[in-house]
C-alpha cells in the first residue's frame, strides 16, 4: 500500500486485510468501510467519494453485486425508475424537492448558490476542467486525472462555463 498511497485501518489475516469494519482509504480521497476478505472488498461496505456521494453495496470478492448510489444531496439513484434530469423533466433535484425558482431566476446546477467556476474552466461535475491543461481537479484543486479525447469534446460540449459568452442571433443556416 505504501507504493499505491492507499491506507487500510483494520485487521489482518496472514499478512492480508480481512475482517469486519475495515476502513481502506485511496490516494484520491475516496474510502470504503466495511467487510474485507483475503484483501478485497467483501460482504457489506460503503465507498464514500470526495463529493459528498456514497455507494452503499455488497461485494463479492471485490466486485459489487447490488448496492445503492447516493448523491452528495441524498437523492438516491434507482436505475428503474429514475425521475430526476430525464428527457422529459430537466429540472433539478432541489427543484423537484423545493420547487421552482420565480420566473427570471434561473437555477444553474442542483447546488444552491452554485458554485463559482474559475476563469476560463468548467464544472464537470467531480471538478474543474481546464481545457487549456486538460486537466480534471477535484472542488479542492487537487488533480483527478486528464481528459481524453471524448471527455474533453463531452465537457466543452454540455458543461457549465466559467465565463460569460455574448453570442447574439444566429441566422438560420440557407437550404
């Protein structure tokens, strides 16, 4: 662990994590606690991620079997019937919750007061994007990884800027 700087708090069997209520931290923020057998996640754990979201499963030698997603704003995602940001309804989750703002007082993100991108970036929603650097930095500024090439085209294409961008009336392209 000591090359990875992932940390494990808990027991050991034979020189391997295993054991109830282990806690096992990776170099990025990220943490699962739970149920550890023969050094992999297993039986019930909960992975808790730097934005505040969490996945509650059961793992079965390391790999996830049935869990729960759960949002930094405690909405919790369900694959079959899932309401929130859909094709038909795009508002967002504190709107749902909260309702509506009053006409001319757009919500921008879920996160009330939204917030403050950096100059020439984007929310990405884990983080900054630079697309200068390519570079993904958590809300804290700590890198996260480099974009590739459909990342990068997907963030400039559908995320939230950190500027402002006068564009004006676009005529309609001639036939």
């Amino acid at each position: 662990m000591e090359y990875t700087g992932s940390n494990y708090d808990g027991e050991f069997y034979n020189g391997r994590m295993e054991g109830p209520d282990g806690t096992y931290s990776f170099p990025t923020g990220t943490r699962y606690e739970g149920d550890m057998n023969d050094g992999m996640f297993h039986g019930e754990g909960t992975l808790f991620f730097n934005n505040g979201s969490k996945y509650v499963g059961e793992w079965v030698n390391g790999v996830a079997v049935g869990g729960q997603y759960v949002f930094a704003d405690g909405l919790e995602y369900d694959d079959k019937n899932w309401l929130y940001c859909d094709g038909y309804d795009r508002r967002f989750f504190t709107e749902i919750c909260e309702g509506l703002k009053p006409a001319g007082r757009s919500q921008l993100a879920n996160r009330i007061p939204p917030r403050e991108i950096p100059e020439g970036c984007y929310d990405c929603g884990d983080g900054f994007y630079d697309p200068g650097s390519r570079v993904i930095v958590d809300y804290n500024h700590k890198f996260l990884r480099n974009a590739d090439d459909d990342e990068n085209e997907w963030i400039v294409r559908t995320c939230r800027k950190g500027w402002d961008e006068i564009v004006g009336h676009k005529s309609p392209k001639p036939v």
